[in-house]
C-alpha cells in the first residue's frame, strides 16, 4: 500500500516537472525566433560585387573576337541528341 503512494507521488511530480520543462522549451524557442527574427531584419545587406563588373563597357569592337567566332566550328545541321552523334544526311 506505501509502495503504491509513494509510486503516485513521485509520478504526479514527474509530470510536473515534465509540464515546467516544456514550458520553459517552449518560452525559450520563442524567444530565440523573435531575436533571430529581429536581427535578420535589422541586418544590414552585404552585396559584394566585382570591379570588372562596374567597369564601363567599351563601344568599340573587338575585332580579334569576331575572327575568333568567325573560326569556331559551326554544328551539323542534323543531329541526334539523344546518341551524341552527329546523324548523317543519308536518314
């Protein structure tokens, strides 16, 4: 009989203790979302972009390109992607 109310003792303060824990986590967690949602809010942005970008375009043509585009090989009218084989006209 006292090793029954000493077993329903400490359950019902397991569940107590069990219930404050889950408070205290859950407090916790809303705090942590409100501050990491402060901070990424007040965060100031870091763009870090390239100087070649910002340079200034030039206007002039670049002829040693178009000589090199003129050159490349130009593809097989028909071609069979799915082989990777250039088919031949006799299909």
């Amino acid at each position: 009989m006292t090793k029954h109310i000493v077993n329903r003792y400490y359950r019902q303060k397991l569940k107590k203790s069990i219930r404050q824990m889950a408070v205290w986590i859950l407090i916790a967690s809303i705090i942590w979302t409100v501050f990491s949602i402060y901070s990424a809010l007040n965060k100031a942005a870091e763009i870090s972009i390239d100087k070649e970008i910002l340079n200034p375009i030039s206007i002039k043509f670049d002829v040693d390109t178009l000589k090199q585009l003129e050159q490349r090989q130009k593809l097989p009218k028909n071609i069979n992607w799915l082989d990777n084989e250039a088919s031949s006209s006799s299909r």
